[in-house]
C-alpha cells in the first residue's frame, strides 16, 4: 500500500445545515442544486409530503400535489424543477411525475 499526503492543513469544504421544519415529526432532504434542497418532511406522524427548502428549515414549501396523499421529492436542477413522486393510498400513481418552477409558479 502506497499512501501519498500533501503537506497543508486539511479543509472540510461542506457544512451542516438543520432544516427540519417546525412542527415536522421526521424530514429528509435528498436532493440539492444552487441553493435548493428537496426531500419530504412527515407533520404529526402522517404521510410525507415533498418539499423545498431554501438553505433554511424556515423556507420550507409543501410540493404536495392536490389530491395525493403521500409525496417525496428526489431532485432539483438548476432552480427549475424538482422530480416528484406522489402515491394515492398505498398506490403509486403510474408514472407520476411532476416538473416544478419556482420561478414561473407553475403547478403540479
């Protein structure tokens, strides 16, 4: 085994941020791109619902499409669109999937 070490003082280029939103039983943030994170957080021990956050638990969006029960979102790219996966009941709806921009405010 070869190890190799630079001289220097080591970095930790990252810090942790808690953005649990108030209120919320469970969360978890999955999915971060420009200053967004994406995940689901879970209020009163029900169902989880998708949501955004802004670098801050106090920016928190429920993404909660109308009429689903459960939600989780998985991605965020470019401040543009997070991926949404959104379940009726025990039953993922069948290729459910939903672009949604900030910016243009537009709809699930």
């Amino acid at each position: 085994m070869l190890l190799c070490m630079v001289g220097g003082t080591a970095f930790a280029g990252w810090t942790v941020v808690n953005l649990h939103p108030a209120g919320a039983t469970s969360s978890r943030a999955v999915g971060v791109s420009g200053g967004e994170q994406v995940g689901y957080a879970i209020f009163n021990y029900s169902a989880p619902h998708a949501g955004l956050w802004t670098g801050t638990k106090e920016s928190w969006v429920d993404l909660n499409p109308a009429g689903s029960s459960n939600s989780y979102a998985y991605g965020v790219s470019g401040g543009q669109h997070r991926d949404l996966l959104a379940t009726q009941g025990e039953t993922v709806s069948p290729d459910y999937s939903c672009h949604f921009d900030q910016r243009e405010k537009s709809s699930c």
